[in-house]
C-alpha cells in the first residue's frame, strides 16, 4: 500500500489558512480573549474568601445550606493551596467555553432533530471530533492563535461541542409526536411549537447535555494547561514535568472540587428551570415541612434574597479593593529602569532554562520591569516568538539542538547572543555497568537495558539529533527505541535505576547537576554523531531589541561560567519545588555582585 501524505495536506491547508485568512484569526483572538478577560477580571476581582462566599450563596440558592457550606469549604481549600488565581482562571475558561459551544450546540441539534439529512451528515462529524485525541486539536489552535487561552478555549470547544449537540437533538426527539400533533391541530406555528411545547419538554436532556459540555470542557484544562492558557492545567503540566506529586496532588485536587461543584450547579439549575424540575421542587419542599431540622437543612432562599446576598458580597469586595495597597514596589534611585514595563519570559523544564529564567526575574523586578514567567516545551515555546506572543528565552542550544526552529523561525526571532559554552550532547550510563564506555559498545547489548533509552521531552532537538543521526551512524536504529518522557521524568528512571543497580542508558547533556549526584560515565562518540559541542543562547522575538533596548543590551553581554551556573542550579535544586523564584533570589543575594555585572545600571 503506497504512503498517503495526508498530514502534509492538512499542513498545506493550514499554512493556506494562515496566508490568507490571518485578519480573521486575529478577529476571532480579540473577541475571545475580551470575552475570557472580562469573566476573569470578574471572577479574580474580589478577595478569595468573598468569591467563595458569592459561589457558596449561589450554591445555598440552588442546593440548599449543606452544599453551601461544603462550597465554601471546598473553595477555602484551595485558596489554602495558594492556587485561587488559577482556579479562577480554570473557572473562567470553562465557562466562557462551554457559553460559546452550547450558543453553537444547541441551534445545531434543534435543527438536526427537525432534518434527518442533517442529523446523518452530523453524526459522523461529531464522532470524529469526540474521538480525535484532544491534543491534536491544540496544534492549529497554537497555529491560528498562538499559545495563551484561546488555543485551550479552540480546542475545548471543538472536543466538548458533540454531547451538546446531541442531546439537544435527542431531547427534541423523546417529546411525545401526538403533544406536537396537537400542538399544530389548534394551529400553533412551528417556532411556537418549538418554544412552548418542545423545548420545555426537552430541558431535561438538555441541561444533561449542558452538564456534560461543561464536564468535558474542565477534563481539557490539563491539555489547554500545555499551550500556556494558565489556570489548573498550567499547574497540573508543570508538576508532571517536574514530577513533583505535592503540587500535582494539590492542583489536581482543587480540579476535583471545582468540577464536583459545577456538576452539581448545572445538575441543580436543570430543576429550577424546567417543568419537571419546579415539580419535584415543590413535592421535596412539601416533605421538608414535616420536620423543622430538614426545613433548615433543605431551605433554598429565594431568587431575589439570593441576589440581594451576592450583590451585598460584591460591593464589599468592590470596596476592599478600593482601600486596598496598590502594593508596588520600591526601587532605589536610578534602579527604575523598567518604569513598570512588562516582558514575558518562557522557559522549557531543562535546569539551566529554568536557573537563567528565574534569576532574570529577580534583576529585571529589580530594575523596575514586570516580568511574566511562562513554561512551554520547547516548539510552543519557538512558535510563540515568532508569533510574538512571548518575548525572550535564554536556552537556545546552537547550532544542533534546536537548528530545527531556527531554521523554520530564525527570520522572525533575534538571537542576543551566547552567554555559556561549549557544550556537549551525550548519551550517559551509571559506572556500575561495564564493558559500556562508548557509543559503539552498545550495538548487541540492548536486551541488557530492555531495548530503550530514555529520552527527554519529543520535541527537544537533541532527541532529534538521537533518532535521525546518532543511533543510524552506530546501527543502534531496531535495537533500541528511544522513549520519550521528560527532563525530571527521565532523571527520576535514572535515580530509580541507579538505587536499584540496574542498567539504564539515557540522554543527557553538559553542563548538567546529574554528574555531581550520580557516578556516570558518558558514552565517548568516536564518529562524532552528536556533532561539535554547542553554546547556549537568549533568543528574543524579532523586536525584541527595539522593544526592550536596554534587556537587550545586557543580554548581549551576559555570560555565566560554569561554576556560577552549577552554582545557581544547586540552589534551586536545594530549594525545592514551586520555590524556584526565592532560590534563585537566595543565590543573587549570595552573589551581590552579580546584578551590577549581569544588568549595570548606568546614569
């Protein structure tokens, strides 16, 4: 069977996409990311423990008092956590999302339940956009819109819009014909039939299909996390990088409560708003009256009480913030270079990356800048500027590594110069295995390491380096299958093996904190398959230098030496996870000379 390119296709047609209809993706950008902007101004706005009691007051409307104060609890956790602003994130790309899916879903399925032509020609679209992996959907989603939110609320929509639709659909159809028939025997017209006897009827479903859109759309926060649309999912990705199971347990806890709560909202609102529900409604509160403790318990305040509580809640909010300290720091004379200027800086998990990233944080806070730190692995991040979208990284492995965007982006980014090398590429095993010394003598042993060696993140280009020139130069190709993970990942199996005294082989790299806690050896390259050692490079979106003048000055003169990077490295290593910011701040104060040397400022 000959090869069918059709991946090249679908590139092509999304490279056409791109030529010509940008204006419309750059329409479609600014009215989505209004939209998320303005529900998470209104969700971050109030101090935590206000929201929470803004959510709980909705959730006593429509559950009763129990649910409310789990809420409230449950929402208080996770403000414990130190994860409030990323939950209200989470919160406001769910919804936005789910708004902006069920306004397409549901016209869709009332018009499919009406044409049995459009409903056979849907189905096989919707099972392919339920089935496609939802990581799929974020690569044209990164393409269109580049990395933030609207790639998460892109691919969302399209992976949460097929049990709206179908439920809709399936809801108008259960209504009784004979109830339609009548309907149109006293002369109703169809969109009054519609209206007044089939959607009613179909709430139910409906709302169940509701329910589920918005389940679905939370289920993507981990993806959408992965093309830099913060929230949960950012911190869920980051501590599966990172392997760090605190943070995870955390993050992925307040992602449990968020969802129970939404589910038992929308599930909630289903008996508020359709017939059926009112009815049960009225039949439980009628019970309730026989006992005084279960009135207590099961009394809902009305619509208007409750919005006299939330209104209340809100102005309070509102005044806290008005009262409150601006919070702005405090520079000495001369240090405001930044006047308050924002900069984004992005970063891929590999420990020099986040070492430099971090201690640039803390001089550009120093100099008066904002900056914003964002991970992404290493083609989101390239893509993002050349887009724009970020505006410097300081991990640039060249000429190898990371040839493949420079050579896709390098007309669209600006390269500030090396600040360390050389480097070098290698693949490592622990002392204990013998007879391994070089990249030749793992040809016919690859039963004694199970046939794997242990990669790093996909889309580094030193796996690409491995697979296309390393493993064919020494036959290694059909031996050994390199296995993809991550940098912590892939560091976590070598700690593993090496406790165990097992046989391990994985790629690794200098200069790298590994080979002062572990006893390795690395595979000696007589062929020179990994090519000449590298240097480590800032890497700037294409203006960066015109935009950011003085970063860009002192970017060109950063260098690092070894032992000042190993330095940093074990530092933030020491300092532990979540904590890299006031590790790299510990060692900059440590080494107070480094800020006047990296970032001078000058009168």
């Amino acid at each position: 069977m000959p090869r069918i390119h059709f991946g090249n296709a679908v590139e092509s047609a999304v490279t056409w996409l791109q030529t010509h209809l940008n204006w419309l993706f750059d329409a479609i950008s600014t009215v989505l990311t209004g939209m998320y902007d303005g529900v998470n101004a209104v969700f971050s706005a109030p101090d935590a423990l206000l929201m929470g009691g803004i959510l709980a007051v909705v959730a006593w409307w429509l559950r009763g008092l129990v649910p409310a104060v789990l809420t409230f609890a449950g929402l208080a956790l996770v403000d414990s956590f130190g994860l409030w602003d990323e939950a209200m994130s989470t919160l406001s790309l769910v919804l936005v999302a789910s708004l902006i899916t069920l306004l397409m879903a549901v016209p869709l399925g009332i018009w499919a339940a009406r044409s049995s032509a459009v409903s056979g020609a849907l189905r096989p679209v919707l099972d392919v956009m339920q089935t496609m992996p939802a990581f799929v959907y974020l690569i044209p989603g990164v393409m269109f819109f580049s990395i933030g939110p609207i790639p998460g609320l892109f691919a969302t929509v399209i992976f949460s819009m097929p049990p709206g639709v179908r439920m809709t659909e399936l809801g108008i159809r259960q209504v009784d014909g004979e109830l339609v028939e009548a309907a149109r025997a006293f002369g109703t017209t169809p969109r009054d039939t519609l209206t007044r006897v089939q959607l009613p009827l179909a709430l139910p479903t409906i709302m169940a299909g509701v329910n589920q859109v918005i389940m679905l759309a939370l289920s993507m926060v981990v993806i959408a996390g992965m093309a830099g649309a913060g929230g949960l999912g950012e911190a869920v990705y980051a501590a599966v990088t990172q392997v760090d199971i605190g943070s995870g347990v955390e993050s992925g806890l307040a992602v449990v409560i968020l969802a129970i709560y939404l589910d038992r909202m929308t599930g909630a609102l289903n008996e508020r708003v359709s017939p059926l529900g009112r009815r049960s409604l009225a039949k439980a509160a009628a019970t309730a009256r026989a006992s005084a403790s279960a009135a207590v318990l099961r009394y809902r305040p009305g619509t208007a009480v409750a919005a006299v509580g939330v209104v209340v809640l809100a102005l309070v909010a509102g005044g806290m913030n008005l009262m409150s300290d601006d919070g702005k720091q405090s520079l000495a004379a001369g240090a405001n270079v930044g006047q308050g200027q924002r900069v984004k800086l992005g970063y891929f998990p590999w420990d020099e990356a986040v070492a430099t990233t971090y201690l640039w944080q803390n001089l550009l806070e120093d100099r008066g800048y904002k900056p914003d730190v964002k991970q992404l692995d290493p083609g989101p991040l390239y893509t993002a500027l050349a887009q724009g979208q970020m505006d410097v990284q300081f991990d640039s492995w060249l000429p190898t590594t990371h040839k493949q965007y420079m050579d896709r982006y390098g007309d669209q980014l600006t390269d500030l110069g090396s600040w360390y090398g050389p480097t070098s590429l290698e693949l490592s095993v622990p002392s204990y295995v013998k007879g391994i010394d070089s990249l030749a003598d793992l040809k016919g042993k690859g039963a004694q390491f199970g046939g794997k060696i242990i990669g790093i993140e996909s889309s580094a280009g030193m796996m690409g380096t491995l697979n296309d020139k390393v493993l064919k130069e020494y036959g290694l190709d059909g031996e050994y299958k390199v296995v993809s993970s991550s940098t912590p990942l892939m560091l976590a199996e070598l700690d593993r093996a090496i406790k165990k005294k097992e046989p391990i082989v994985t790629t690794l790299w200098s200069p790298h904190w590994a080979y002062a806690a572990h006893d390795l050896k690395k595979l000696k390259d007589p062929k020179g398959a990994w090519g000449k050692g590298e240097q480590l490079h800032s890497v700037g979106k294409k203006d960066f230098a015109k935009e950011f003048p003085k970063i860009a000055g002192w970017l060109k003169d950063f260098k690092m030496s070894e032992r000042d990077l190993a330095g940093l490295e074990k530092e933030i290593q020491n300092g532990g996870k979540g904590k890299e910011k006031e590790s790299a701040r510990r060692w900059l104060d440590a080494h107070p000379e480094m800020a006047d040397k990296l970032a001078p400022v000058r009168s």
